[in-house]
C-alpha cells in the first residue's frame, strides 16, 4: 500500500473518514483480508485497553456491513 498511497494521503483519508457515517468499518476493511502482520500493525495503534474492546465490536459491525452490502 505504502508504494501506491503517501502518508499525506493517508492523513487526508482518516481525516474525511473520521467524521463520516461509516467511520467504525475502516480499521476493518484495512484488514479485510490482510495477513496478521498487517492486522497487528493497524490495531496497534489503538491502546492495548481500547483496542480489546473495540477491535471485535468493530470487526463484527464491518463483517455484518459486509454481508449486507453482498460483498
């Protein structure tokens, strides 16, 4: 990803996202599909507290998205 897309657009798309709608399905869909590293990498930027918490109740709410959507 890194090859294709610069930090400042990364900034750019958290920074929209952050306020939008579907906010919650982001760090999901980032690793949707992802190896564990990356999964590790994302969620580890969260703090070890939060991050219990919020990782399966996001994750869960991204997989339900996910099916509805049909993807």
């Amino acid at each position: 990803m890194q090859e294709h897309i610069t930090e400042a657009d990364m900034k750019e798309f958290m920074k929209f996202n952050r306020s939008g709608a579907q906010a919650n399905y982001v760090l999901p869909w980032v690793c949707d599909g992802a190896d564990e590293a990356v999964q590790t990498s994302v969620w580890g930027m969260i703090p070890a507290p939060v991050r219990v918490f919020l990782r399966p109740q996001l994750t869960k709410k991204y997989d339900k998205f996910s099916r509805e959507c049909g993807v």
